[in-house]
C-alpha cells in the first residue's frame, strides 16, 4: 500500500459516487451527508424497519452507527445489516460510546456478534469495550487507557474477525495480520462533533470501490487526514466553526495530486 494506491482509490470515490447507507445518530446526521457528498459519494439515511433491507441491498455500504440508539432502531440496523450480509454490501460499524452505559456496551457487542462486521471503527476506549477489555469512556469520547492501542486493534481484530480501525491522535488499521498506522489529522477535529462519525462513514464510502477491507480503510484515513490539515492550516487563525466548514470545503477539493504527497503512511 503506496501513497499512490492511496490517491487511486479516493479517486474511484470520486469516479464511482457510491451509495453509502447510514442509520446513525441524531447529533451527526447533516454533517454526514455533508461530509459525503463533499467527498463525492451519495448519502442516504433511511431508518424504517419497513425500508432498511430494500436500501440496504442497492448500496454500495451500510454504516451503523449507535450514537444515540432506541430499541427501534437497533431492530433497523439488525435488519439493514442482516440485508447487507446476504447482498455482499460491507458493513461498516461504528460503536459510539460503547463502555459508556450497559446498554451501549450491550448492543454493540449483539451488533457484532450478529452481524458480519467488514470494518469497525471507534476510539480506542470503545474498541476495547467492544471486546469486553477495559478502558475508560467519558460519554463519547476516549477516556485514558492503560494499554496500547496498535496491540489492542491487533487483538480486537482477532477476537471479532475483522478489520478495525482505532482512531486518535495516530490511527491504527489491521485485520490482525497486516497493521498500518496513519499519521494524518489535526487535533481540531476533536473539537467539532461528528468528526468521528462522519469518518466511519468515509470509511463505508472508500469499502464500496475497494474491495480490500485494509486498503480502503487506510486510504479513507489517509485522505480524510490530509483535508482536515490543509483545512486546519487555512483556518488556523479561527477557530472550530471555521475549520468545520473549511474542512468540508477540502474534502471536496483536495486533490489526488496532494493525498499522494501528504500522506502519511507506515506498515508495521
Ligand atoms: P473521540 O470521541 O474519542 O474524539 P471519535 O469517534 O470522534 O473519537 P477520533 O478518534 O476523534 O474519533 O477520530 C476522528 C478523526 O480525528 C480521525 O481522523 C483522527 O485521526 C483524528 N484525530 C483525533 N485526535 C487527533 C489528534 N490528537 N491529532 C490528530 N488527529 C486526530
Ligand atoms: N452524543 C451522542 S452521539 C454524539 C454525541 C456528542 C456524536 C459523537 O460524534 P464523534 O464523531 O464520535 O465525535
Ligand atoms: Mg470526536
Ligand atoms: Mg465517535
């Protein structure tokens, strides 16, 4: 996996504008489509438990995202992704606050143990709640963990059988045999919320051009980083409202010209 391999599959977003499905939560649902459409991809949100197995089916991915869950849309997303399994559509999971209460931490682990997960994406404190290891959450975001998070993806990806993705300040990807890390972002993106979210979303629209779970996965990183530095730098007299907006602006203008240079990333 090369910079340039990087910059081709963000420009197969771009060419293939894939149908990204999300059932995700009510603080991030703007953002999201948003944040998708900027890329190149087309949003839907759709959360009917009457409709979720017919839109599930026609899109490129399904994004799950239980930020703020109710029962009727767990039941939603467990149709949606049961639809998605058995249509081959990759299921990307984000496990917001998992940890935080029981509920959470319940669901989200029915989620993965009832669903074929392609690609989970979380902080490192959820990631490691997900697979029963503790680790401080303070609502939705990561509280201090005592442990490592490369070794803690590396073990979450064994347990649950699948690519995970752990994010912070480095983000780590592995399907528990090949591990990257990608240095891209900018610490103003934990000030703006959805920023993660919206991530598990772009990683949902980079798994429907490329079928290598860790390849997309690294390239949805690595390009999502880039626009949020560029975006960081031009908005660095601002402060957090600017940078959302420009950083929107810069996930629609960055260029494959800049993802090649700027990316920044190292297989363990
Ligand atoms: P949390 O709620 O703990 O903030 P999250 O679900 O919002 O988690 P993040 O881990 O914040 O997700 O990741 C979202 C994006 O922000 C990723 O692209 C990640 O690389 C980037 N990011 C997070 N923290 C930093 C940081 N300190 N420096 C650079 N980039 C960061
Ligand atoms: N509360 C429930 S969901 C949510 C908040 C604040 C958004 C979390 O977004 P992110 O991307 O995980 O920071
Ligand atoms: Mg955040
Ligand atoms: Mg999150």
């Amino acid at each position: 996996m090369n910079t340039k391999q990087i910059a081709e599959i963000f420009g197969k977003v771009k060419q293939q504008n894939p149908l990204v499905h999300n059932i995700t939560n009510v603080v991030v649902t703007n953002f999201t489509a948003n944040g998708l459409y900027a890329l190149g991809a087309s949003p839907v949100m759709a959360y009917a438990k009457e409709e979720v197995a017919d839109m599930a089916k026609i899109a490129g991915a399904l994004v799950l995202n239980i930020g703020t869950l109710t029962h009727e849309e767990v039941e939603a997303m467990m149709i949606a992704g049961k639809s998605a399994n058995e249509n081959n559509v990759p299921v990307i999971f984000d496990p917001v606050g998992a940890g935080a209460t029981p509920y959470r931490t319940e669901t989200a682990r029915r989620i993965v143990e009832e669903l074929s997960i392609s690609i989970i994406r979380g902080n490192a404190a959820e990631i490691a709640n997900v697979i029963g290891e503790k680790w401080s959450i303070k609502g939705v975001d990561a509280g201090e963990g005592t442990g490592n998070s490369l070794e803690l993806a590396q073990r979450a990806a064994k347990k649950l059988n699948t690519t995970v993705v752990i994010t912070g300040k480095d983000d780590v990807v592995t399907d528990g045999k090949t591990t990257f890390v990608v240095h891209n972002g900018h610490s103003i993106l934990t000030k703006v919320t959805g920023t993660g979210c919206l991530l598990s979303s772009v990683v949902g629209a980079f798994a429907a051009v490329e079928t290598d779970r860790v390849s997309a996965a690294v390239a949805a990183l690595a390009a999502y980083g880039v626009a949020a530095e560029i975006a960081a730098e031009r908005t660095a007299a601002e402060g957090p409202g600017s940078f959302q907006i420009e950083f929107l602006n810069q996930l629609s203008k960055v260029s494959s010209e800049e993802i090649s240079k700027f990316a920044n990333v190292e297989k363990q």
